[in-house]
C-alpha cells in the first residue's frame, strides 16, 4: 500500500511540471493501466503513478475551463454574489476574496443577473473607495477583471501560482458606480465572521494598536498577519523563527495533541465508558475536531490546511482501532493532500512542511532516540533542531537563497516557549472574546508581556549576532541534486555509524558543488535583463566585472514595492552580491518606486537620477546628465539626455547607450516626441540593435521618424 501510495504521489508531482496539457480526449489513455492492474497485479504500481498524473491534469484542465474568459478580461460588467474572506485593509483601500453567485453582461437597467459565467467561482477583487466590506456580506458590485496573472522572473514569488492554489479565477478591482451596494448580509462562511469579530473586537479594544505586540496576538489567534511589519519580519527571518509567527502546521498539530492527551486524561476517570468505545478512538477524534476548528479560525490557509490534513491521517489509525506505521500515515497524509489541491507542491510551504516533517519522523522512529534520559534529552532536542535545520538546507537554498544559522539554537527555546505558553494564551483569549471582555483584556496584557520578552529576546540575538542570516548561492539543477543526496547521507550516516565523524566528512563534500561557479561573460560583453513589474521598467545590465540597475518599477502598496520583491529576488538567484551603479531615470512611481529597498540593501552604491527630490539628504546622488560615459570591461555606457534642467518629468528621463564593438541597447525611457526630435537632430550615434520603447509604447512616444531611423541602421549598419 505504501509503494502505492509514493507511485501516485510522483505522478502528481511530474505530472504539475509538465510545461504543457494535452488534449483532454488523450487523457483516457491513462486509465488503460489501471484496468490492466486488476489482471496483472505487476501493473499496480505504474497504475498509481498514472492516476495521479491523470488527477493532476484533469484538475488543471477543469479549472482551466473555469477561468475568466479572455474576451471579458479589461471589460465592465455586473456580479453579484458575498465576500467570503477577511479583507485585507491598506491606505488606498481594501482587497478580498468574493464568491460569484450571478453574472450580468449587459447594461444594469436590463440586467437579470441570470448568467452563469463564474458562477461559484472565487474571483479576487480590490477597491480604491470607502466601502465598509465584511465576511458574510452580499454584494452587487460593477467589476474589472483579468485572468490570474503574477511576475515572471527567476526568484521571485510567484504569485500566479499562489492565485491558482486558491482556485481564484480571476483579479481585478470594483469599479467606481453609485449601483455598487450591499442587498444582503448573513452568517457564512461561520469561520470567516467568527474572525472578522475577533479582529474587529481588538481594534475596538486597543485602538491606534494600543498595544505594541497586538499585530502577534492577532497573527496567533486567527491568523491574520497583515498588521505585522517588514522590520518583524526580517527580524523573524533573521532569527529563523518566522514559522512560530502564525498559524503554522506546527501549531495545528500542537492543539490537536493537546486535545488528544487532555481527552484521554478525561476519559481514564470514567472508565465505564472505556466499555463501549475506546478511548483512543475517543481522542483521536477529538484531535482531529479541535485540528478542525483552530484551521477553520486560521481561515483554512494552504499550511493550516496541509496540517489539518496531516492530523487527520496521524489520527485515522487511531479512530480505526488498528496499527499503523508513521511512515503509512506520513504516505497517506502526502496523497490526501495531493488529491485537496493537486498544485501545492508549487508552493515552498508545501516542502518545507513535507520535508520538516519527514526528518522528525526519522528522528523520532529511530531506536536509538527512544533510550534517552534527563540531560540526554535536551541534546536529543538539540540533534533534532540540527536535523531539520540540515533537511531543509537544500529546499532554503533553492527557494530562498538564504537560511539562519542560529535557528537550531534559537528555536530550542522559541518553540517551547512559544507553543507552550504564547499559543494557549492565544487560544484562550480568542475563545474569551466571546464571553468576557475583561478576562480577555487581562489576557492580552499577559500576552503582550510574553511577546515583549519574545520579541527582545531575538533582537539581543540579531543585534550580538548579525551575521547569523546567511546568504547561499544559487545552483545548477545537477549542484542541488549532488547537495540533496549529500545532506541524505549527512543525516542517515549518524544513524548507522558511532558519532558524528563520519557525517561531518560528508558535510565536507557539500562545499565543492555550493561555490563552483559557471563562467562569467567574457571582456567586451555584457547581458541584459529585462525584469516584469507590471507597469514600468527594471533592468539589470551585467559585464565581466560589474552590474548596474536602470529603473526599479513600481511600489504597489506601503508593505510591497519591484525593488524588495522582484529585483532583490532576481539578484539573489543570479548570486549577485554587489551592485556598482543605480540609474533612476526620472521620479515617476512606476521607475523609483522600488528605491526605497534598493537603498536598504545596496547603501554604498552610486546613484544616479534626473530628479533628485526622491533621494533623501542622507544620500549622495549624482545627478544624470548628457555626455556622461564610462567603461567597464571593454562596453561603453552613454548618456544622451537630459542636457540640461528644466524638462518636464517624462522628457526628464535619462536616455542611455550601451554598446560593444558587436551590439548596442538604447534605452529610451519615458522620452516624448519632443525629445526624440532633438535626439534625431543632435545625436549622430543613435544605431542600436534593441531599442527599449519609449513610455511603453505611448501614443505620445514612439515618433514615427525615430522609430524608422533605428530601423535604418539596424538595416544599413
């Protein structure tokens, strides 16, 4: 059953990276091995592993089926259905999740609402206008859509993916119309208003967030994280402790535990009813109820729902009366996460769960952990933190470029700490705010002194050990599979050998493929990278020995800017450690708005810009100007415009040539027709091989004559 388990679970997994999906007619070819199966039992395994290529596909395929379609996307129309998630406040308004109950086409005076496009489809929706949106209330709202789209750059988060995990069918934003209003409020989802209350009690409670570590209660008791900081959060990143920050698999599994042991502990003072029903039995499915409820008031989130799933098979064994290994259950659990939602494992919570999890059964199983008394014991929690903290290396190392290296030792006193008194305090509080609003009060000032002491406790760490975040290079596929079969040696080796010798020789042999490098770009060339952030521009100009940015797109909100969340990414996956010269080309959001982290991560480097104002006076800028030029490593940078002051702010834009003895970019940035007249008329040297289009390709940009000028010298040249 096991091996028939792993089969279907590699055929979901191969079956998600397939680059395209055939015709769904091919995917009854799939079934034929199953029906072998049944006369020839040596089929059953590559039987499996075609079920769960064909649950994969056949999900895609369905949902695919489902999306917005191409010709509404950008189009005005009417829905009407209820908000089903917490909406999620910032200065320029709100976003959440709505629920499509009807559609209509057509103009609203002689809508019907009988459509049925989207119908029970989740659709993300933002707004940029005062509307008080809660959980469980319905609404007629006049939208925007387009169909789930994120960034595309080597790095970066994928959002597309992150949308499609959430079965959301399409995104876009309420249009501004006096028809938009609320016909209907009622309690559903339950969950979802529960939290809505409990969120809406604190803020009433604590107003202007009258207490500092309010934001953490908040994240512990429902799983609502945005009110907590990036400074928070790259100082629990730092300390490697971001997973006890909310409502994680670890947590989860922590109630149900709890539940389980106090159940049995309840049941042993009546015995007679251990006549009738077991008490494990009893327990166990007690476990799985709390399991239930604390992911319900975490909103069912992907790593609340993977560990809901995780308790429920752990437990089933138990509610059957019958032995089951922990691996079986650990197999079990894997498959029936895979047939929940078939794309999980496009997300890095999936494995690090997995993974996590994986090594603590190993651990734990293991003969030799299960002979350990008094101090034994903390070195065994010790071993146990440095076994994860090795399992997950490989995964850290291909999603994140970075990893702590004092979370073995911080997390042996922040996982106690935390799930033992942080997170039942939590827990009490949330279950006190719907019975007395002054035991809940007193509570939160006992939480809000834990969280202090918490909280302090990692800035001493950050603050004597600031090395202790480590940046790790990115690696070819066939370095990160040497890593991964090293670092399986690394913790199987100590388990059939005396001592750690053996094992740290094997950790030896993970250096080699960690720091060999590809060869760099040869002397006169250079590489250009041009990054998606949407509306504006960001690119990354290499030669051999240095790397420059031109342009860092947009900031989208207070909390995400291109700056910290594509460019910094793009870099760390390319092991760029040093960046030499920053062009801002002019002040417009959509090509500074990502400064402000560039500036955090890169203090040191050059800036330039056109418009000064956007730096502070802190930093030294220089300031973009005509015929400027430098050399680096045999490529010629140039600066065409501006000349002089006094343009306005897209003319302002700093007009850039590169260029080899072979091949040349001229980026034009936000230039309008009036400047690319003077370029024709004062510049000789306007050949490139790619020409950047001016303001996107504007009306107002793109001069008929420029346009064919360049295509002259590419032609001529």
């Amino acid at each position: 059953m096991r091996s028939l388990m792993i089969a279907f679970s590699l055929g979901v997994l191969l079956g998600g990276i397939i680059p395209g999906l055939p015709e769904s007619k091919y995917l009854a070819l799939l079934v034929i091995p199953l029906i072998l199966s049944f006369r020839f039992p040596l089929c059953r395994l590559l039987a499996a592993y075609c079920l769960g290529l064909f649950w994969v596909l056949n999900w895609t395929l369905n949902s695919l089926a489902q999306l917005l379609p191409a010709e509404l996307e950008r189009k005005d129309f009417w829905v009407r259905g209820n908000v089903v998630s917490l909406p999620e406040v910032n200065d320029t308004g709100s976003q959440f999740f709505f629920k499509v109950e009807k559609s209509c086409l057509k103009p609203l005076a002689s809508c019907e609402f009988s459509n049925e496009l989207l119908q029970n489809q989740l659709i993300q929706l933002s707004t940029y206008e005062k509307l008080e949106v809660s959980p469980g209330q319905h609404w007629k709202f006049k939208v925007r859509l387009k169909r789930p789209h994120g960034f595309a750059n080597p790095g970066g988060f994928d959002y597309e993916a992150w949308l499609w995990q959430k079965k959301i069918r399409a995104s876009g934003y309420v249009r501004s119309d006096e028809a938009n209003f609320l016909y209907k409020t009622e309690p559903d989802p339950v969950f979802t208003i529960l939290r809505n209350h409990f969120r809406q009690k604190l803020s009433w409670l604590f107003p202007d967030w009258g207490l500092k570590h309010l934001n953490l209660i908040q994240a512990l008791s429902i799983g609502d994280r945005q009110g907590i900081s990036n400074e928070e959060w790259d100082l629990f990143s730092a300390t490697g402790t971001n997973h006890l920050m909310v409502i994680s698999g670890m947590h989860v599994g922590f109630v149900a535990l709890i539940f389980y042991h106090l159940c049995q502990l309840g049941l042993k003072r009546i015995g007679s009813l251990a006549l009738h029903v077991p008490s494990t039995r009893i327990a166990a499915l007690m476990a799985i109820i709390a399991a239930f409820f604390y992911a319900g008031m975490a909103g069912f989130a992907l790593p609340a729902q993977r560990a809901l799933i995780m308790v429920a098979a752990f437990m089933l064994a138990q509610c059957c009366c019958r032995h089951s290994s922990v691996i079986n259950s650990y197999c079990l659990a894997l498959v029936l996460v895979l047939i929940f939602n078939p794309l999980a494992p496009v997300s890095s919570g999936f494995w690090l769960s997995f993974i996590a999890v994986a090594v603590l059964v190993f651990v734990v199983n293991h003969p030799d952990r299960q002979r350990s008394a008094g101090l034994i014991k903390l070195t065994l929690m010790f071993r146990t933190q440095v076994f994860i903290f090795l399992g997950l290396l490989p995964f850290m190392l291909l999603f994140f470029q970075q990893t702590s290296i004092s979370a073995p030792l911080v997390n042996l006193i922040a996982i106690p700490y935390v799930t033992f008194f942080v997170v039942p305090l939590c827990l009490l509080i949330l279950v006190m705010s719907y019975f007395s609003t002054e035991l809940m009060v007193y509570l939160c000032f006992f939480a809000e002194r834990l969280l202090e002491i918490f909280v302090s406790m990692l800035e001493l760490i950050s603050q004597y050990w600031p090395q202790a975040l480590v940046e790790l290079p990115a690696l070819t596929l066939w370095q990160w599979m040497i890593l991964l079969m090293l670092i399986a040696m690394v913790l199987w080796v100590p388990t059939r050998a005396r001592g750690f010798w053996p094992a740290i020789v094997l950790l030896l042999f993970c250096v080699p493929p960690v720091f060999v490098r590809g060869d760099k770009l040869s002397d006169s060339e250079f590489q250009l990278d041009v990054l998606d952030v949407g509306q504006g521009p960001a690119l990354v100009i290499r030669t051999r020995q240095h790397v420059m940015l031109y342009d860092l797109g947009p900031a989208y909100s207070n909390s995400f800017d291109a700056g910290g969340g594509i460019v910094l990414p793009f870099l760390r996956s390319q092991n760029i450690k040093h960046v030499d010269r920053v062009i801002v080309s002019h002040g417009d959001n959509d090509h500074s708005g990502g400064l402000r982290s560039i500036l955090l991560a890169h203090p040191a480097t050059e800036y330039f810009s056109s418009d000064l104002s956007i730096f502070s006076s802190m930093h030294h800028v220089g300031e973009c100007r005509k015929r400027q030029s430098w050399r680096w490593d045999g490529v010629e940078f140039e600066i065409l415009h501006p000349d002089k002051a006094g343009y306005s702010s897209n003319n302002s834009s700093c007009v850039l040539r590169i260029s080899n003895a072979k091949h040349s970019v001229l980026l034009t940035d936000d230039i309008e027709e009036q400047v690319e007249r003077y370029l024709i008329e004062t510049e000789s040297n306007l050949d490139a091989d790619i020409l950047i289009a001016a303001h996107h390709g504007s009306k107002t940009s793109s001069y008929r004559p420029f346009r064919l000028i360049m295509w002259f010298f590419q032609v001529v040249i």
